[in-house]
DNA sequence: ATAGGGTTAG
C-alpha cells in the first residue's frame, strides 16, 4: 500500500518549510530551493565560499603599487596614563617568541587549527607568551575556515590575559561578526577601537566594515561610516564606493549609486574619470535601472573607451571588467558583453597584465544561459583552461544547476565526470542538484545512487536531501531500501517529527508495525530525541488499525522501568564510589593551587590541564556556530570590557 | 611574518 500521491512526503514538508502556509491561505506553496539541498548547515555554505575567496585570491594583485599609496594613519596621543597599552612591534618577534611564531605558523599551514589555538592559549600562562602576532595569525585562519567560535573564544581570552590588540586583531574581529551577519557587534567593536585602543583604525578597517554593513542591508550606517573616514583624515577610497554602489544597485537605487559616484570623482580632484575601474560596471548599472541607456554607454566608453587602447586613463582589472560584462548580460546587452569578453581575452597578457579571470568565465557562462545558449555555455566554459583559469566546484555547479533545469541532465552528468578527471570534488551541492533532477524525470533508482555516493564520499547531506530521497524510494514501493537510508541518517541528522512521521509511516502502510515500534524504541532510547505527543498519538493510530493500540504504552511503560532500574544502579555505584572519590578531589585540588590561572572554573580538570579556558564550558561544535556565537558574543563582549578594565588598573 | 584589492553563478 502506497502512499497516496496527493499527500506525498515532499509536498507536505513543503508546506512546513513555510511559516505562512499555515496561517496564510493565499501565499502559493514555496518551492524548495537548491540551496537547501547542498550544505548540512549555513555554515559550511560560509566556510566554502571563504575557501573560494581564498583560492582566488592565490591570483596575483594587478598592481602592487597601489598598496603603498595608503596612508597609515598617525597616531593617537596617549595622553591619559591608564591608558590601554600599546601592542607590541614586530621587534617582540625574536627568539624563543619568534621561534613559538613559526611553531604555531606550522601548525597553522598544516591546517591544525585546533592544535594552534590549544598551543598558543598554552603559551599565554607559559614563560613565553605568544605575540599579538602569533595570536593574529591564528585568527586569521580560523576566520577564513569560519570557525567563528573558536576565533571569539580565543580572543576573549587573549583579552583576558591582557595581551593588546593591534589594529590587524580589531579589524579580525569586526569581519568575523560582519560575516555572522552581526554588524551591530561589529560596529560595537569598531566604537571600541575608536573609544579605547591606542591607535586609529585604518583604511583596511572601513573596507571590512562598510561592506559588512551593505551587505547587511544597513546602508544608512554604511554611509555614515563613508563619513567618518573623512574625519579620520583618510582619502576617498573607490573600493569602499564601489561597495556602497553595487548595494545600492542591488536596492535598486539608481540614483544613489549615481550620486555615490559623483560624490568620489569630486572627492579625487574633480577630474574627468575616476580611475579606479571597479565602479563602473555599478554606475552603468545604475543607469541601466533607470533606462538611461545612453548614459550607461557613455560611461562605458570612458571606462572602456571605444577602441582598444583608447580609454582615458581608467584601469580596469579582471574584476572590473567582470561587473562591466555582467551588466551587459543582466540587461539585454549580450552582444555588447561577448565583444567585450573578446577583447578581454586580447588584453590578457600574463603574467604582467591579467584581464581575464575565472569570474570571467563564469559570467559568461551565465550570459549564455540566459540567452538559452547552452551548448555555447559549455563550449565557453571548457574555453577556460586557455587562460589558465581552472574551474572550481562552484563554476561547475553553476553549469551543472544550469543544464539540469533546462533538460539537459546527460550534459551536466558529463560535466559532473569531468570534475572528478580534473581533480575538483563534487559537493553536497552537485549530488543535490544531479540527484534532485535524476528525481525529477523520474531515474529514481540514480537518483538513490548519488545519494549513497554522497554518503560514501563522507559528504553531509542535510535533511531536505534526505527527505526527498526517502520521498521518492517509497513513493516508488522501495520502503526497505528508504529505511536503509533512515537508519545511516537518523544518527547523522537531527530528524525533525515530520521525518519520523514520514518513515514510520511508510513502514506501517507495508504492514510492518514491529519495525515501526522499533524506531519508537530508538528514540526512547535517545536522550537527545524526545517522542512529541503529536508523535504518539500517530503512533497510537497506526497501530490501533491492526487492534494493537497497547504496543506503544506497553512499550514506554517498560522503557520507564528499565530506565528507573539503571538510575538505582547508578546511584549505588555512586555510592560505592564516594569515599575513593574524596581522595581524588584532594590531589586535583593540589594541582590547581600551582597553575592559579585568573578565571578558571577549578571542576574542569581537562580544560585546564591541557587548555586555561576562560569563563563558562564551550564545547561548541562548528555546526551550530551560529546559535553558539550567540552566546559567545555575549560572554565576548562582557570579556572585552573585563580586559579593558584589567589593562586600565593594570 | 598578522587584516585588506573589491565581481558573478548556490
């Protein structure tokens, strides 16, 4: 006995996917989107795009020169003699302290960022404290794998050691929270460097904290902050313009965008151009907004200029050249964009001036997917490897998702093996994608295949994958092999009610109510699952159509019992044990009184043997990173203020 | 030696 098609698994998650559906008659029923089908949690997402970010950056700058034309900013006065201490030069660097730096570095490019973060906690109560380098250097990485946690945790405790910050450490902490999609600690950071430390912020400081905040929609304090780099005494930097811009672009605010860039070309001198040339592609965009075509082209013109190798001076990166060709494609300029593209791929002469880059690619890879050119696509997209540019997961997800939603699943299964050929492994997203669309034309049994592969290959699929696998065996009759895949899952997801209503009862419409009760079992069994009254009520009813409605108080009845029985046991172990357990406290309690580290909680023996943690446990798992920096911050911020306090008496 | 120089497709 199938399950009705009506009332499939799918279309009822959708339903509970969106809040409104349930009270909300008139919302159409939400699509689920790919997105949900690739990483376990929106972490992952964050850390796979700060691992592209990184690979990308591997390309070298266009013009290194430029770097040296920032100003540092001078510094601050001290006047006031409690003033916070000033952090360390590089002159610390040296010795045994220098020799720690590069022990730490090691561990650190060995990808062993826990061991790092360990040793260099160690290293703080130790004769040989680690720099504000060292300590730098290590947030760094953790910022860049997006272990938020572990980056505030450390942190909160170098503060509390008293070891000051320096700008770069500042600037760390505000990208974390801007990148948890935290601006307000962000900018409660920044107001602390601005209050407290004993140096300026830096230009760097602006970049990080004006993209933060347009990227969190807070545009009015972006532009504020636009100001204050004024009054700090730095110059107008295009590339903060160039994000105040494409926010406001995104907001469809043309007239913004088009003030913003008036606002720099006077602030630079009041000359003819600008340039720097990653503000144009937004500048034309805001033009494009506003149906001002002619203006857009003219622009264009100046940026670009009409003929090769005449412009007026504007430098134009990959990267610019990138946002040009992408408003050419996102508004109906196609042709404008593959001439544009062509003549990129000429001025691309490396290593000495690289006008092409992989973003290239990939936004014309989308222009032809738009134009619903996808042989062409994929002929551009192999094009690639000429330019030394090399797809990465992303690029042939993109491709993949493209080809897939238009029918062309045996082309994207051709590129899926080229992935593994040149060495970039599929993702949770690729197997979402391939399997997902394998579902949707009805290859049921290949769509299962990618689902194991993804399991085989350690990769996580997340619950809506698993859903839809689950879904679409049992709609087929495949119920022992959907609770194949429910019993390698239900350890490794955190099942939802919906989940196990839907396994169970699949199981029970095949008349197997023992392995139903089973999982009913299971899940009492699991102190981390707690069986709904919603739950056993379905439960209750299955079984009460087979006149067995006492199986499920019978069985919690004995889980109960059981459960009474182990908790005696235990507390006459305990008993047994009380008196050689005095013992043991005694001679922890003597190791303690030697390290007498500030803070620490004297029942963690653990954490401080191996690690002086400060404040309360954390024993944060990366997966709910989120929700735990919740908590982090707020410890985090408490911190901060303790730390300052310590360094004021200090 | 430690932040950052920007884009696109999820």
């Amino acid at each position: 006995m199938a399950l009705p098609k009506s009332t499939t698994f799918l279309t009822h998650l959708k339903t509970l996917t969106n809040p409104h559906c349930l009270h909300r008659h008139h919302t159409p029923p939400p699509l689920i989107t790919l997105r949900f089908l690739s990483f376990a949690t929106p972490e992952e997402a964050a850390a796979e795009r700060r691992r592209r970010k990184r690979r990308l950056r591997i390309e070298p700058p266009l013009s290194s020169f430029h770097r040296s034309q920032q100003q540092s900013s001078p510094p601050k006065p001290n006047q006031n003699p409690n003033a916070p201490k000033l952090p360390e030069t590089v002159a610390a660097l040296s010795g045994k302290r220098l020799n720690l730096h590069n022990q730490i570095l090691t561990l650190v490019r060995q990808n062993d960022l826990e061991e790092a973060a360990l040793y260099t906690r160690h290293s703080v109560y130790s004769n040989c404290r680690p720099s504000i380098f060292t300590i730098n250097a290590v947030l760094t990485a953790q910022l860049r794998q997006s272990k938020y946690s572990d980056l505030l945790s450390l942190h909160r405790f170098i503060t509390q050691a008293s070891i000051a910050p320096n700008v770069i450490t500042y600037n760390l902490l505000i990208q974390t929270y801007c990148d948890c999609q935290r601006p307000d600690n962000a900018l409660e950071q920044y107001k602390l460097l601005m209050d407290e430390a004993p140096f300026n912020p830096s230009p760097a400081t602006y970049r990080i904290l004006i993209k933060g905040l347009v990227d969190n929609g807070k545009f009015e304090k972006a532009l504020e902050l636009k100001e204050e780099m004024f009054v700090k005494g730095f110059n107008a930097d295009p590339v903060v313009y160039s994000y105040l811009m494409s926010g406001f672009v995104r907001n469809g605010d043309s007239d913004r965008v088009i003030g913003l860039f008036e606002e720099l070309r006077e602030k630079l001198g009041g000359g003819e151009v600008v340039s720097d040339g990653v503000v144009y592609g937004s500048l034309m965009r805001g033009y494009f907004i506003k149906g001002m075509e002619k203006e857009a082209m003219e622009w264009y013109n100046v940026a670009v200029g009409k003929n090769e190798g005449l412009n007026s001076g504007v430098k134009m990166s990959a990267i610019a050249y990138n946002l040009v060709l992408d408003a050419f494609c996102k508004n109906g300029k196609f042709n404008e964009a593959l001439r544009l593209f062509d003549r990129m791929m000429n001025e691309h002469k490396p290593p000495r001036r690289l006008t092409v880059n992989l973003g290239s690619f990939n936004v014309m890879v989308d222009g032809y997917c738009g134009e619903s050119r996808f042989e062409e696509a994929i002929e551009v997209f192999r094009k690639m490897g000429e330019y030394r540019c090399n797809p990465d997961a992303l690029s042939f997800n993109n491709l993949i998702d493209q080809l897939c939603k238009n029918g062309m699943l045996g082309e994207a299964e051709k590129l899926y093996g080229e992935m593994g050929e040149k060495g970039v492994n599929p993702d949770e997203y690729t197997y979402g994608v391939l399997l997902d669309t394998c579902f949707n034309e009805n290859r049921i049994d290949d769509g299962a295949t990618y689902f194991r592969k993804m399991i085989d290959l350690g990769l996580r699929p997340n619950l809506v994958v698993y859903n839809r696998v689950v879904d679409e065996l049992v709609k087929v009759g495949k119920v022992d092999e959907a609770k194949s895949f429910f019993d390698t899952m239900v350890k490794k997801l955190k099942m939802d009610d919906a989940s196990y209503k839907f396994m169970m009862k699949a199981l029970s419409d095949v008349g197997k109510l023992d392995e139903m009760l089973k999982i009913v079992d299971e899940m009492l069994d699991d102190d981390g699952v707690e069986l709904s009254e919603e739950l056993q009520e379905f439960v209750r009813g299955e079984l009460r159509k087979e006149g067995r409605e006492e199986d499920l108080a019978k069985l919690m009845e004995e889980k109960e019992r059981q459960k009474a029985e182990a908790k005696a046991k235990e507390a006459e172990e305990v008993e047994k044990a009380k008196k050689g357990a005095t013992r043991t406290a005694i001679s922890s309690l003597k190791y303690f009184g030697n390290k007498g580290a500030e803070g620490e909680t004297p029942d963690n023996t653990d954490a401080v043997e191996a690690e002086p943690q400060v404040g309360e446990e954390e024993n944060v798992e990366e997966a709910t990173a989120v929700e735990s920096n919740l908590k982090e911050d707020g410890v985090e911020t408490e911190a901060r203020n303790d730390g300052a306090n310590e360094q004021v008496t200090a």
